[in-house]
C-alpha cells in the first residue's frame, strides 16, 4: 500500500514506522486545515495521534518552520524517542 484516501484526498505514504498509519483515525483528524501543507506528519503519544504540516519550498505557504527536509530533525527533537509515525505526501489535484 503506497497510496491512501482520506476524506476523498490521495496521499502517497512517504513513510510508515511501525505501521503508524490508521485510517479511521486519520479522517477524523485531517481537516481542511491541512489542505495548504504539501506532507502531513503523525506520531504517537499516549495512544493518540498528534498531526503537523510541512512544505516543500516551492509551496506559497512555505515557512522554514515547517520546511520538509527537517523531517528528521523534527521526529528526533519533537516526538517520543521509538513512537510510530507516518508521513504522507498530498498529491497534488488534476482539476
């Protein structure tokens, strides 16, 4: 599985630590709000999923804050050390 839809968007699995990714979950979670990112990040705490958006830096909302290539950087310094996590990759709409 390479690809996800949810909430009738296809996302392409960058990354799935340790099986991370749960539908069910994900709609519910992934709002409108996430429209503007080009990758959305999930890791785990406490059983719950905690969400971020990050940009290529092409993107017009880019914020070096939320800039992609410090994805490892962010799981090393943001998240639980060993938690499952995902990252998926918008793709981008044909209409």
């Amino acid at each position: 599985m390479n690809k996800v839809t949810i909430n009738n968007r296809t996302y392409e699995i960058i990354k799935n630590e340790k099986d991370a990714i749960d539908i069910d979950v994900l709609k519910d979670k992934i709002t409108d709000y996430y429209d503007s990112f080009d990758y959305i990040v999930g890791d785990y705490a406490y059983g719950k999923v905690r969400l971020k958006g990050f940009n290529d830096k092409g993107n017009k909302n880019f914020k070096p804050i939320n800039d992609i290539a410090n994805l490892d950087k962010y799981i090393q310094n943001s998240c639980a050390f060993g938690c499952k996590w995902f990252c998926i990759k918008k793709e981008s709409n044909k209409d």
